[in-house]
C-alpha cells in the first residue's frame, strides 16, 4: 500500500449509491453474511475472512477499532462486540471524508436506519434514491390493470418529492436487454393485468416484466430525474450473463436526447464496456461501486481499467455500502487508493500537470455527483 497523494488524501466525497447501515450488534455469521454478495456462510468449512474483502477488513478495519493490522479475524469481532454497534458505526462513518450519501432504502429497509438516522449518526448530509420497483410492489396490491400507471405515477411523485434520484433493478428480475421504446398505455395495462393474475395465483408480489421495468424507468426520466441501474456483480439472485451493460445499448439510444443522466452501478466484470458507454453516450456515467470493497487491495486495478476509457467528467464516487459500517470505510479507503494510485502514475509517466490531476480527482470525488443530482441546490 503507497502512501496518498495529499490532495486525495483530503478530498471531499460523494457517495452516491449505498444503504442504511445495522444499528444491532451481529455474531460471526452474520458479519460474514454481510461482508460479500453471498447468500450465506458455506457449511463446508469456509469462511468469507479467507477472502481478499476479509484480509481488507484484518487489515484496514482493525486499526479504527484500536487494534493492530491484520488482528485475527476473532480479535476484531471480539473487539466490535465490545465496543458496540454505535460507537462502532460512528467511527467508520464519521471517518471516511463523505459529505453527502445518497441512500436507496428499497433493500430490506426495516433492518437499517433511516435516512435521517443515517445522516445523524455520519454527521453529514444524507439523500434519498426511490426504487421504482418498490414503489410499484407497494402499489399494484391496491389497484387494478387499468389504474396501475396512474396510482404508480402518482405514488412516485409523492415519493420522489425531495428524492434526488431514482433507481432501477430490472438486471436482477429481467436482465439488461430492454426495448429502447416507451411502452404504450395499452401494453402497461396488460403487463399490469398478467401480474396481477401471477399475484392471484399465489405467486410473490415481485416484478418481473420487460414491458413494466421499461414503464418504470421511462416514469423516472419524465420526472428529470438521474436513473441508477444495478449492473453486473450481485448477489445468486442475478443471472449475470444478462447484466452486460452493453444490453442497454438501445434504451441509452432512446434516452439520450432527453438530457438525463443514466447512471451505471457497479459494473464488474463490464467496467471496461461500461466505461466504453460512458465515453460515447454523452448522458452516461459509472462507478466501480461494490467491487471497490470485495476486491480489496486488487481494487485500483479496477478502476484504473475503468479510467482506460471513462472520462473523469463520467465518473462517480459510490460504496453500495449495506449493513455493516465497515464497508463505507472499506469502499471510500480503497476508492482514494485507486485514485491516488492511477493519478501518481499519470504524473510520474508526465501524462498530466498536478494541477490537472487536482482538478480530475475533484471531479470524480464530488463535483460530477454534486452536478448530476444537483446537490449544491439541496
């Protein structure tokens, strides 16, 4: 690990994708459970600390908590436990250099905190990001095929009233491969109408239709508001062949001349392709998001793979932070190394000016998600 340039060192974050974090305290399972994608610990005998995102936690982790690098995996519960969830979630939150979070609340909300709480605890400013597909779970129960797009639209503007974004999952229920095309009202009654008669036969109310994940997303963009899309890397409930950003290529076609902005999570293993789309679509950004922390001390490889073709005007700070606090830390931590990394070679290869490499870091930090979410009007 190199020491950080200072002015990387010191810069001002926006965290652009994360969630809220667990206020209880956890056991090894379920801190284990937290760390990765994984569904669960494997009972045959692994443990997630045996993983480069684990070796980051010993390593990284361990010293905010009082305790020497690399403490044993047990050392550092033993210690957490002690210390307690909020002393704990403090220290990493109020340490990362992040002004501003935007949360998506629509993953198991009752476990986190709120956006409030969330913002009390991290002493910083804290933002909210609708998940359509929540909004159109929470409606469809109460309406009919023929009124799901009005009392959908409706429940959305009332959600999205000091939102500053929205954010879309159809890469985990259809994958990435949508129709460019506004549906038509006649379509969105009958996709309303098939759901409806899913959900009547037993099955969970879960939205899983081409035709209403485009509805969705095209209800987002008339509201001028930034759309995120989950991308590539996530838990076994994606089939991830179907989440190549490049299967958008048709609705960012059909998108692009409204002016907003799409935002591509994640991305890996597409961050090359989807930094390929954040160079030719003038409306397209991205970020490394979770990878930053799951690959660990690989990450600034990541995202100088990404910076191959991204411009820095594309690209954007985020975690995907969940749950544990660790992984706000953990993501902004190896998010600066990266970027100082990249930046340091850049200089030494006399590709840039130090005043160039200032100007790019602030860029990506936080004044590209400060504009795109039109946070300096908050």
């Amino acid at each position: 690990m190199t020491d950080l340039l200072d002015f990387v060192a010191d810069l001002p974050l926006v965290d652009h994708h994360c969630h809220g974090v667990r206020t209880g305290g956890v056991d090894r399972d379920g801190f284990e459970r937290m760390l990765t994608e994984a569904d669960t610990v494997s009972p045959l005998g692994t443990s997630l600390f045996d993983s480069l995102i684990g070796l980051s936690v010993r390593e990284r982790c361990a010293p905010v908590l009082d305790l020497p690098k690399h403490a044993p995996a047990d050392d550092y519960l033993a210690r957490r436990a002690e210390l307690g969830a909020a002393e704990v979630n403090r220290r990493f939150l109020r340490g990362t250099g992040s002004t501003d979070y935007l949360l998506d609340g629509g993953f198991l909300p009752e476990s986190l905190t709120t956006t409030k709480e969330f913002a009390e605890l991290a002493d910083a400013r804290a933002h909210d990001i609708v998940r359509l597909e929540q909004v159109a779970e929470d409606v469809i129960g109460g309406t009919s095929a023929a009124g799901f797009a009005d009392d959908f639209a409706a429940e959305l503007d009332r959600r999205t009233t000091t939102a500053v974004g929205v954010k879309s999952i159809a890469a985990y229920r259809v994958g990435l491969e949508l129709s460019g095309e506004r549906p038509a009202p006649h379509e969105v009654e009958a996709a309303a109408g098939r759901w409806l008669r899913r959900i009547e036969a037993g099955e969970p109310v879960r939205l899983a239709d081409e035709v209403l994940h485009r509805h969705l997303i095209w209800a987002g963009i008339d509201r001028r508001l930034p759309v995120q899309f989950h991308v590539g890397y996530g838990d076994s409930d994606v089939d991830l062949h179907r989440c190549d950003p490049l299967r958008l290529t048709g609705l960012l076609r059909a998108t692009r001349d409204t002016g907003v902005p799409i935002l591509l999570l994640h991305n890996y293993p597409f961050h090359r392709n989807a930094a390929y789309l954040a160079q030719v679509f003038e409306h397209v950004f991205v970020d490394v998001g979770l990878i930053t922390h799951n690959a660990g001390f690989r990450a600034p490889a990541i995202l100088a793979e990404t910076l191959e073709l991204a411009p820095f005007g594309k690209l954007l700070f985020s975690t995907d932070a969940f749950g544990l606090a660790e992984l706000y830390h953990l993501g902004t931590a190896l998010f600066r190394q990266g970027l100082s990394d990249f930046l340091r070679a850049a200089l030494a290869a006399d590709a840039l000016s130090e005043v160039d490499a200032v100007r790019l870091a602030h860029l990506a930090g936080h004044e590209n998600a400060a504009r795109i979410y039109r946070l300096e009007r908050k």
